[in-house]
C-alpha cells in the first residue's frame, strides 16, 4: 500500500460520474469521458467502504491484508483515480459498519473492467446538456 493513498479518504467524483451497484456489482458511469466501469462484487465490496468513510490502512488492518493483496487494492484505486472516478475527501463519510473480504485468489477477484467502446455515444447523449438549476432538456 502507498503512503500516499493508506490514510486517505475518497468520494465519487459527481458529477460527472454516476453509480450504481447491481448484483453486488458496482456500474460507474464517467459522462464526460464517455466510459463506463464495472467492479467485481469483493472490488464493490472494497470500494463501499471507502466509499463509507474508511481509509486504506483501516481496512487492511481490519481484513489482516498482506502486502500483495494491499498491492492489488493500490491498483484497483490507482485505476479509478486516474479515470476521475474517485477524488480525495478530507471528511469521513457518515459510516457503515466495515464488512470482512472473505475470499481466497484476490488478485483475481479485485477486477476494475473499463470500457470505452461506447464513448462516442455516451458523449452525444443529450443528458449531458442538462443544468442543475434548469434540468433538461435545456432550451439553447
């Protein structure tokens, strides 16, 4: 685990971003990038509770994480920070009771899937003209 990121605390980066968590699977939606993200159920699981105002360090500590798994947390957050997913926040979110990762192969099971195949379409949406103040559509 970095330093830099083990005692820091993140939120989704909204707007432009939307999630939601179908199946235990978290769907992001990036709108100004035009990509979206899928999370396997333990990344969901990881992500939640960042999500729900726990650093990294609270939950390698609370799950017993060696440092490859802490590894594999690092790249998954690295991943979502250099897509604008997540930002750094420096208030604690109003929290959950933390949940254990139970599960054997994390490498395996920590997946951040992007896909950028329907950027072109997602960008022409006009949901993306919409005003906070006007909604939409929004007359020009």
């Amino acid at each position: 685990m970095t330093r830099e990121l083990k005692t820091k605390y993140f939120s989704i980066k909204s707007p432009p971003t939307v999630m939601e968590i179908i199946d235990d699977e978290a769907i992001m939606i990036n709108g100004e990038k035009g990509t979206y993200y899928n999370l396997s159920p333990h990344a969901t699981l990881i992500l939640n509770s960042i999500l729900n105002g726990y650093s990294l360090e609270e939950i390698s500590s609370f799950n017993n994480l060696n440092s490859d798994e802490n590894q594999h947390i690092d790249k998954m957050m690295n991943k979502l920070i250099a897509e604008d997913i997540l930002v750094e926040t420096d208030q604690k979110q109003n929290r959950q009771e933390l949940k254990e990762l139970n599960y054997k192969n994390f490498e395996e099971e920590v997946i951040l899937t992007i896909y950028d195949d329907m950027q072109d379409m997602l960008i022409l949406d006009p949901i993306h003209e919409a005003d906070e103040v006007v909604g939409w559509p929004r007359k020009k």
